[in-house]
C-alpha cells in the first residue's frame, strides 16, 4: 500500500522556533546535562572516600578551567531546569498559556537561571578566595 499523499509536520528547516520551543528543547538538555553532573559528583564524592591520592586527582580536574567550565554549565543547568520546571508546574494547573505570559515566564527563567548562576559564581569566588 503506498504512502498518502499529503502535507507531513514541517520539518525543521521550515519551522521558525519560538521561544516555547527552544526553551522546551533546552529544558530536556539540561535534564540530561543535569545526569551527567550527578555522575561527575558522584565521582568526585568516591573520590573523597578513596583517600587523599584519588581526591586530588579528582580536585584537579574539577579544578581545571575545562572542570570549571563544566561545573558553572552544571549550576546553570540546575538553575535554569529548578525554574523551568516549576513553570511547568503551573501550567499543570492551568496557568500561563496565553501568549504573552509564555513569553514573560520564558524570559523570566532565563533571567533567574542566569542571575542565579552570576550570584552562584560570585559567592563561590568569594568564599573560596
């Protein structure tokens, strides 16, 4: 039997995103990116109860500027999926579906997710000299 002729859902090249979308996609990303921080804790936290040799080995690549790197993405990721998340929550209530508060509560995490990172990192540097 061959396949109907008729229009399919627009591909990607055609489909202009908006910012639901994008923010939907990065939502999932840092869902995942948030898994793989949890590894990189875990290996951190075996590392600590392995002995002070495998510790540092571990400090020294969570020190590095790549380890650094990872573990700022980790605190936005976490910031931004926290915020994201508790948007969705309200539209599980039915909240926040109009056109206009989509794209307010969009911004809205993003900001959070950013200031909170920012606020994150100077506090962190502060603490740590």
């Amino acid at each position: 039997m061959p396949a109907p002729d008729r229009p399919l859902s627009p591909h990607i090249q055609v489909y202009r995103p908006q910012i639901t979308s994008v923010l939907s996609i990065l939502h999932r990303i840092t869902g995942v990116a948030l898994t793989v921080g949890t590894l990189l804790l875990t290996y951190w936290l075996v590392a600590a109860a392995y002995g002070p040799e495998m510790f540092a080995d571990a400090q020294a690549v969570m020190g590095s500027w790549i380890g650094q790197l990872v573990l700022w993405g980790f605190t936005f990721a976490l910031y931004y999926h926290l915020a994201n998340g508790i948007r969705h929550l309200a539209w599980d209530f039915g909240w926040g579906f109009e056109l206009p508060r989509l794209r307010t509560t969009g911004l809205a995490v993003i900001a959070f997710a950013a200031g909170a990172t920012l606020v994150t990192l100077i506090v962190a540097y502060s603490i740590g000299g």
